[in-house]
C-alpha cells in the first residue's frame, strides 16, 4: 500500500461511493462524517410519515468498510481546512493530514434568511428532522382528540407544506393519506377526515423540474388525495399559529418545510467562489480552483453540464461524481490522464400517495401504476444490503395489506411550540 | 350500552388486557397514557442493544382499539384522583369523570434516594431511555477510536451495568457480545475485544428470583461472554468519570442502571398506603381499601399471593390482573359475585447472550439451547400482530445469519456528560 492518504469528510452517496472506487487502490483512507450512519436520503420522507423504522434506512458506516482494511472510519465533525498545511481540524479532536481530500459534506435546508421560520416549520434532513416531523404530525391529532376549542381544534387538523418539490409533495401526499384514510376509525371526538393539508408552492406548478404533463398529473394525483394545493404564492411569514401565504392567514399547528436547500460550508473552508445556494464551483474535473488535491463532490458543489445546466442534487449525481473522483486518484496514481467528468442523467422520479408516480427517462415518461412501480423498484434495489431490502418491503407490503403504518411512534418529548 | 364508565390510566400490560376483557361488556371506556404507544418492555433491552428497532417492540394504542368504538384513547399525562368527585385530572388537559377508575400506571427504575446517579446511569423504562443507552454505547467506541490519551480510551472502552437482574444479565451479555464479536473489524485504532463489560451486584448471585443452580449456570455463561461479574459488592458513587465498587474505584463512561423499581405515584393519588417501593396495598380483589370503585393492578400494586409472596413484577402478573378486574367489573353489572384473584405463576425465562438462557417452570428446569428457543418463541408469541412478530423473528434470524445488528445508530445527539 502506498503511502497516499486519501480523507474523505462525509458518508452520504457520493462519499461512499468515492470509497468504493478507491478499492484496491493501494491508498489509505480515513471516512469522517457527523454522524455514525450513512442515511437513504430519498426514502426520509417515509420515516417523517410513519410508513418506515429509522433503522430501514440508516447504516452504520464503519460496518459498511469492516473488510476493508485500507479504511479507517472517524466520527467527528469537521470545522476546518487548512489548505497550505494540508490538514482537517475535527472539534475535540485530532487534526488529520491528507495527500488528496474530498469534500462531500451536502446540504441542508434553507430559509432564505428566515432562519427564525426553523423551530415551527422543520425541514428534512437527518433522522431527527424525520422524528420530529413524525411527532408533530401524530401529536396534532392526539391534541386535536383532546382540544375543547374548536378554533384551536382546526389550527391542529391543518397541516401546512411548504415547497412542492418531491419531498413536498410526497409529504403532503402521504400525510393526506394518514389522515383521510389511516386514521378515520381510531379517533373518537374529530373526523381526522376533515384534516386540511395544503401544499403551498411560490411557483407556477409542482414538481417544477418535471415537464408540465407531469405536473399537471401530479396536482390532479394530489387533489384526488384531497391535498389542497396553493401555487404561485409566497410564504411571508410562519409562526407557531400558523402561515401567512400571501393575502391569505392559515391558521395551523403544524408545518414542514420543503422549500430551500443551503449547501455546506465546504467552500468557505476552502476560501473559493461558491454560487447563490453556497455551492463550490468547481473545475471541469470537481477540483477547487488552485487546488488540485482537494475534490468537491455531491451536494456541496456546483458542477456545469456540457448543455449549460447545473448537475441536479440527487443521489445518482453524487454517486457519479464520487466514482468520477476515485477514477482521477487512480489515474495520478499511475500517471495516467484522468478522464473528464460527464453527468448521465438516468430520468427522474417522484411519488405522490401509495399509487401514484410521475417517471421521466427522456424521451419515455411515464405517468400512473407502472410508474409507482418502477419508483419502488429502483428505491428497493439502491437500498443498502439484503436486510433493509427485505425490511422494507415487508413495510410496504404490509401497508399494502393493511392499510397500517407501522412506525406511529411520539419519541423524544416535546410539545408543539405554545402560543405566545 | 350502559352509561357506566370505566377510565383506564395506563396502556402497559394490565391496562390493555383489562380493556380486552371489557369487549362486550357494554361500557364506555376511556384509556388515557402519557405515550402514544404501548411498549413490549420484556424486549426493551434489546433496542438499546441495537438488536431491534423501536417501532418492532410498540404500537400505537389507539391503533390496537380502532375496532372498539367502546373505547375512546386519550394522550394524557394524570395528574392526580378526585376520589370524592370520582375525577381524573389531565395535565392541560380536561378533567374526566369516572364510574370505576383502574390505575395501571406501572413502575420506572428507582435509584435509593441518589436520584443524582441518574444522569450518568440511566435506567431503562421507555424508548427513550433505550436508544439514550445505545447512542452512549455506541458513542463510547466512537470516542474510544480516537481518543488519544490512554486512560480516557480505557475509560471509553469499560461499561459499567449496576444489578444483576434480568435487565442487567440481559445489557451486559449483548453488550459483551456487541464488543467481543460484532465490533472488532470495524475499528482500526483500537481493539473492542479488549472492552470490559462489569456486571455489579450488590447480592450474592446473579438473577436471585431464580433457584442458585440457574443463578450458577448464567453466571458461567456471562464469564463465557467476557462479562466480569461482580458479586455482594454495593456501588457507592456513580460519576461521569467511574463507579465506586466497595473499596474499589473503576473508571468508566458509560453507566446502564438496572437496579432498582420504583412504582408510579397511583397510592399518592389515591391517598393510600404503599410498601417500601411505593406499590399500592390493594384488597383481596384488587381495589383500594375504602375505594371499591378503584382498582389498581400491575407494577404500581402490591398483591400477595396466599402463600404470603407477593405477586412478581413481571407482564403475566399484570395481565392476569388486567384480566381479573375486568371479570370484577362484568360481575358487578350482572350482579354476579366477583370470583377471588389467584396469581397463576407460569414461569420465568432469562436470557443470557445471543444463545444460553434459563427457563423455571415449576417442577422443570431448564438450561441452555432448549430454553433459548422457548424464551424466543415466548417473546415472538407475545409480541402484538404479523407485522411484529414478523419483524423481530427476520431481525433475530438476520442476526443469527450474519452476526450483524441491524439497529446500530446513533440519534439525538447527546455527549457523554463531561468530566467536571
């Protein structure tokens, strides 16, 4: 093994993929990332709506590297980089020297400078995001069971989503379903029936990364779920009684926030030009500018297409980039001319409710059941071993079955914000 | 249906039986608790170990009633009896009239009077206090992987379980195991096998409710694991840096409390006398003296059997009172004469590791394989509904296949409690 350290700051899907590809490598590589577990992004929403168990889609990360010798995992957080020395400073912890870094740390929800919006409408992004959403939304209708005040009683049957992105619209698709369809039989003083969720979008449609058709059928897939949908109006204020959306007051006790992303500080640590989200731009081969042993990846960076658009932040661009940058640590390696870098856009996503899925490959799209089940299919297939595979479809069939969610749990105390 | 109105405070074990007996009967029912979901506690270790998730071992209790029109569930925190008014009073919540109130309110762990231990020695009750334990498990071995100094990694690397009852033998087997078996390829900086797992009794034996030979055969099987068991030896201080054991001072970061029962506050409410554990004194039948309209049955009742031991703590026993009260209730509004409460012990199981355990079912006995696989079933049988025992059966039999946990992460970010 050669003496080349390689450190990689963040286990999502473009760090380990990098780790992948640096397979018999004959580097050393040390994986730091915040937390313990490498998360499935895509299937978050599900844990927020009690359809999925934490663990189903969380592994640990060491236990992913336990055969490979070459990996050493740390859980730490890292604060900084200092790019003349060539090191990564943990808090509490020791500083790290690397040959060639990667930073593949993500992003994080956004409020546009609201960041007080926060504590009453929480965003999407770790497994406590999903928790607490998951409380919130069982507790309001556990309050509402009790509430005396029917105004009161209302504010917490309305449920309000912000952004309609996917992760808008499948949690506005699948808390609409809990309420009209899961619950009606198990409340005794309120309809759970009556329960408004509203779905409110700045812009002119849903799913705007989709093609019209696809949007319109999704607003319809939506309506069809009795999800009010609110388009073209801003959100100017959120409180803990509820939104403003545009003219429009909407008293409420709950709110998710779907609106915004925000990119890790990975460019302030490196002192580089980043874009308008916080995103590194990146050289042609997603090196920072003047740095060419340090790889920006994932999320946090921002990477051009041939065409002039932005790479998306999903999964499958992630993934690329990460194997992209293991190609390059092995082409210097060897003395080889590296590769360039050319995002493949594999088609788009989304669900809406239990039945309902929009596809896009291009020049096939794909609307409906067959849909669904292709959206189903593929989030099954890229999950992480045999276990949550399994583990998730046993979930999903037995909602299939059922009808019943399996994970309605309120952990982790907490009452919904007071009124003032 | 009568106008008669039962109000359950409690969803564990009694409570739900006692509901289930009431099928039928013809009165209203009002179930309140403080959590959404009744807990399988019989298998809580087992989340804090990392075995389960937490959705496999609960279930929302409303959900279990949604046939029961009968029943009403209510989230709500008693405050306290009006045994004159006949009212229940909720934390901000209404106050509710009662025809026959049952107190099924249970127990938490009790630290004598150093309530100040529980910080760095939690107990183990709700789904908090389990993954509470499992992220500072977990945590511990993170730490350990980089911490510098030899004594903090020592420390990181030594878990300290106080009482050598079930709960106690349970944590420390799968936690010996978790480091001696599971970890060690995961970490590159340090050696898991050489983690000390210290089981602390202040008694002569482990498992006492059992007969010596049992106690002898489990103690064999902790050393087998690797688990240092402590005999007849008191703990005197419990800190962030270590235990005091009699003379002798051992330093450690992570501390579970299994040692000692405490009841709910129900004899409080109710203003009648308590044992030494705070257990209600109930009548042959079940109900407070003087109160006949209020029984209190459970972990929060003290009930002698006519050989003059008391009712064990365990879930059978309150169920069979949940079950028996119910009986009390039926006669009572037919004008029947209520039959005499008769504990029916049916045998206690414990197990030890992933495959020795202990079984006393009266006149047979039983060690090792054999009685692994009948506490297994057992627990398998008594778990609530398919999707459960489904659930717990694939991530026991996964276990079993790959030796891998399935539950490994750490949430709700929390430091060990620093040196002062």
């Amino acid at each position: 093994m050669s003496d080349h350290h390689v450190v990689v700051v963040g286990g999502g899907f473009g760090g380990l993929q990098l780790v992948n590809g640096l397979k018999g490598a004959g580097v050393k590589i040390t994986l730091i990332d915040r937390r313990n577990h490498h998360l499935f992004q895509p299937l978050l929403y599900q844990v927020a709506t009690t359809i999925l168990a934490t663990s189903e889609i969380a592994w640990p990360i060491r236990h992913l590297y336990s055969d490979r010798p070459d990996v050493t995992t740390l859980l730490g957080d890292v604060m900084g980089v200092d790019k003349v020395a060539k090191t990564v400073t943990l808090r509490d912890g020791p500083t790290i020297s690397y040959d060639t870094l990667v930073l593949a740390t993500g992003a994080t929800h956004a409020y546009f400078g609201r960041d007080d919006w926060e504590p009453v409408a929480p965003g999407l992004k770790t497994l406590e995001d999903a928790t607490t959403i998951r409380r919130r939304v069982l507790l309001a209708f556990e309050q509402a069971e009790t509430a005396s005040d029917p105004a009161v009683r209302d504010a917490l049957l309305t449920f309000v989503i912000i952004g309609a992105g996917p992760t808008g619209v499948e949690l506005a698709g699948i808390i609409a379903e809990l309420a009209h369809k899961t619950l009606p039989k198990e409340f005794r003083n309120i309809d759970t029936r009556k329960a408004k969720v509203m779905l409110v979008e700045a812009g002119p449609r849903v799913l705007p990364t989709f093609v019209p058709e696809l949007s319109e059928y999704a607003l319809k897939a939506l309506n069809d779920l009795g999800v009010e949908v609110r388009l073209g109006k801003p959100v100017t204020q959120c409180t803990a009684d509820g939104v403003q959306i545009g003219d429009e007051f909407v008293p409420c006790r709950t709110i998710s926030w779907a609106a915004g992303v925000q990119a890790s500080p990975a460019a302030r640590w490196l002192d580089i030009p980043a874009d308008r989200a916080g995103r590194a731009i990146v050289e042609k081969d997603l090196t920072a500018p003047g740095l060419p042993d340090v790889f920006v990846i994932g999320d946090t960076a921002s990477v051009m297409q041939e065409s002039g658009a932005p790479v998306p932040g999903v999964a499958p661009a992630a993934k690329q980039q990460g194997g992209y940058a293991a190609q390059v640590i092995r082409a210097r390696l060897t003395g080889k001319t590296p590769p360039v870098f050319k995002y493949r856009h594999q088609g788009s996503l989304a669900t809406i409710g239990r039945s309902a899925a929009i596809a896009d490959f291009g020049r096939i799209k794909l609307k409906g059941g067959l849909a669904w089940w292709i959206w189903g299919i593929a989030h099954i297939y890229f999950l992480i071993g045999t276990r949550s595979r399994f583990a998730v479809a046993w979930s999903w069939l037995w909602i299939f079955l059922s009808g019943q969610h399996s994970a309605r749990l309120i952990t982790q105390r907490e009452t919904i914000p007071d009124k003032k």
